[in-house]
C-alpha cells in the first residue's frame, strides 16, 4: 500500500506524528491518532521550516525529517484482513468514526429505524441489531451484566419484546430533537461497544456481509480489493442490487471501450455500480448515495465532509482480492 498520512488517517502512527509536532511545539491539539485539520496545519509548517513541499500530507520525506532518517512506518491497518480493512473502510463512513470508536457509536430514532448500533450501524428496525445483543447475552451474560447493573433487566425485557414495543422504548429514551439517547442508556451502550467481545461479536457479524460481497464482485466480474469493498458497502447501506438495476450496469458494461486497460476497465465498472445503484436509492438520498459509492470506486474523494483515500488509510487498492 501507499506509505503516506494525511487528512483522515488515523491509528498508531497518526498518534506518533502528533506526539512529535508537540514535541516540536508545533501541534497542540489532542493526540488521538487522528489526523484532521489541526494536524495538517502542523504538518505544513513544519514542512515550511525544513524546506519540503508543503502539502500537509507525510509521506517518505516528511517522515524522514520529522523521525531523523528513520524509515517510513507501514499503516497497521494494512497488516489486517480485506475484511477487516472493508469493516474500517464502511464503518468510518457509517459512523464518521474510524476503528474502533465506530464500533461504540449509538444513535436514536432518527430514521424509523429505532436504535442504530455499532460499526455498521445495526438497529432494531431491519432487526439486525437484535442477533447482536442475544449473542452477547448468551457467551457473555456476566460482562453485559456488569456493565448495565440494575438496568440489566430492563435491556432483557426490550430485545426480547416485539418490535413496536422496542421502537417505542428507544423513542422513550431519547431527545426528540437531536436524536441522541438520554443516559445512562447512551454511556451504558458506548461502555458496552468499547469491550473487545462485543467488538468481535460486529466484526464476526460483518464477516458475512463480505461473503455476501465478494459473492457480488463473482457476479459482476470484478476481480479487485475496491470492488470488494464497494459491494460490502452495498451490502451496508443498500441491501442489495436489483435484478432490474444489474440489467442496467450489465448493458453499461456492454459499451464500455476494448482499448481499456485491465485496471481502466475494473475502474470504470465500478464507477458504473456506483451510479446505478445510487439512482436505485431514495430520490431524497441519491447523491449522497453517489458520493459516497464514487469515493469508493475512484478510490478517494469527500464524503460527509470527510476527505477518504482508500490506499492511504484502509490499504484498500486497485489490486486482486
């Protein structure tokens, strides 16, 4: 993968850079390993005071300057699984979180969906929430106990209630205006999304929504780690393709030139999913929709007011799955 930090990055080595600029009396701002505006701004003028470009990302040079010759650091991320990386990738998007906060993130009713939880947002509406929490309750009853004390009853009662009777508690729970759940059931909850055996009760989860894509891209004829992950954020997001919009891509495929190049074709396939299947969305959400699938087919662009690089910051290429 591409060896370079910029805005977005996060993790480890995103904590480094900002622990150095401190150190450098250039950055001041929290060092939590994720690299926003306030870290760039460091990054460039301490770029501006050893003569390097100034475009606020670093790379081999900037690395170098900032850690005395030592070699760039690889991203840990890149080390883990396509799965793993596409869960980071989807669940950032999701939540506006990178791993592992995403995985604590917790939201009201704001969509008719009732509670939305976790990485990739499982909530109670569509009832993927629910195998979640009974799983958790089944392998860790003690842990989840200890956590929620005397309101463990109650958290028993709702997934275990039918689904008007749980979407009515999570509207009784919550600020009607912002969405957000009162305490303690939001501190409880995030407590409970920051624990290692709920977290991998969602990557467990999420595993199969990545058969289900890589299945997707056997389908289409994509062969490359983006097009694993545009059909898992498909998979996230959209639920599915229909049989009517996979008519469409496959007659968009059809026309597509016979000069392209291997890598040229993969790309412009999955510009062409991503399109058609934002059309297919909600008339109220087709260019968000747009946006955030053409980011993940070109491999970088904005989303939610977030700059994504694929390469850089999920180790996610153009290359074989």
């Amino acid at each position: 993968m591409t060896n370079a930090y910029r805005r977005g990055s996060t993790g480890a080595e995103v904590k480094t850079i900002q622990t150095r600029l401190a150190g450098l009396g250039l950055y001041s701002g929290d060092t939590d390993g994720i690299f926003g505006g306030g870290t760039e701004s460091a990054v460039k003028n301490f770029q501006r005071k050893n003569g390097l470009d100034v475009d606020g990302i670093v790379g081999e040079d900037t690395w170098k300057k900032l850690f005395h010759g030592e070699k760039l650091l690889e991203p840990e991320i890149g080390k883990q699984t396509l799965a793993y990386r596409c869960l980071a990738l989807t669940g950032t998007i999701e939540t506006g979180k990178p791993i592992p906060h995403c995985f604590a993130v917790v939201s009201g009713d704001f969509d008719g969906q009732g509670l939305s939880f976790g990485a990739l947002q499982w909530n109670l509406g569509q009832g993927s929430l629910q195998p979640l929490f009974q799983e958790m309750a089944e392998k860790y009853p003690s842990q989840l106990e200890s956590i929620c004390h005397d309101y463990f009853p109650e958290l028993k009662a709702i997934f275990t209630s039918d689904k008007d009777d749980q979407l009515a508690w999570v509207r009784s729970v919550q600020d009607q205006q912002r969405f957000s759940l009162f305490e303690p059931w939001k501190g409880l909850l995030t407590t409970l999304g920051r624990t290692a055996e709920f977290q991998n009760i969602q990557i467990g989860a999420a595993g199969m929504l990545f058969s289900d894509a890589k299945d997707l891209c056997a389908e289409y004829g994509l062969w490359s780690e983006r097009g694993v992950a545009l059909m898992f954020d498909i998979k996230t997001q959209n639920g599915s393709i229909s049989p009517l919009v996979k008519s469409q891509i496959m007659a968009d495929f059809s026309r597509l030139g016979g000069d392209l190049s291997k890598d040229e074709t993969e790309e412009a396939r999955l510009i062409i999913v991503a399109n058609r299947r934002a059309e297919a969305s909600n008339p109220r959400w087709i260019e968000d929709v747009r946006k955030r699938k053409v980011a993940i087919a070109c491999g970088e662009g904005m989303v939610h007011g977030n700059y994504l690089h694929l390469e850089d910051q999920f180790g996610i290429g153009l290359k074989p799955f």
